[in-house]
C-alpha cells in the first residue's frame, strides 16, 4: 500500500500532472454536518480550470477520486487522512 497522507482543511494536495500542463489536485472542504464531509476535486491548465465539490458519508471507508481508490483512514472537521489503494 502507499503511504497515508493528511490534508487539512482548505488545504491542497496534487495528485497528478500530465505533460501538457494540465494538473489535478484534491482540497478538503472540511465536514458541512456532522455526519459528511467535503473534498474538492479540481482540474487545472494555466490560469484556467474547474472544480467539483463532493460530498461523502463520514463512515465511508473508502472514496474513488480520478478512478483510483483512496481508503479513508480518519476524518475530523480540521483534516482527512488517505490512503491510495494499489
């Protein structure tokens, strides 16, 4: 397994770059109620780009971002920590 990474909230992490420039990069949103939490999934090239806000149940073991699977290790309202699956 690859090692767990923590993010917290409003935080960014990039997940993957390809050669024309265009990245992909996760924000945590922070948990909107008690029971769910937020993960921005964000698509960028130069100045331009879009982004979409999930949502996902706390107790979800694991969530699928750009096809790939992360297990969701723990969540608080400061910060989310993943895991990739391989």
């Amino acid at each position: 397994m690859a090692e767990a990474f923590t993010i917290g909230t409003g935080e960014r992490k990039q997940l993957r770059t390809s050669l024309f420039g265009t990245s992909l990069d996760i924000l945590y949103g922070g948990m909107s109620a008690e029971n769910t939490f937020s993960i921005g999934l964000l698509l960028s090239k130069s100045y331009q780009g879009h982004g979409l806000n999930l949502f996902f149940p706390k107790k979800s073991t694991y969530i699928m971002l750009d096809k790939k699977k992360y297990y969701v290790l723990n969540v608080t309202p400061e910060s989310i920590t993943l895991q990739l699956s391989e």
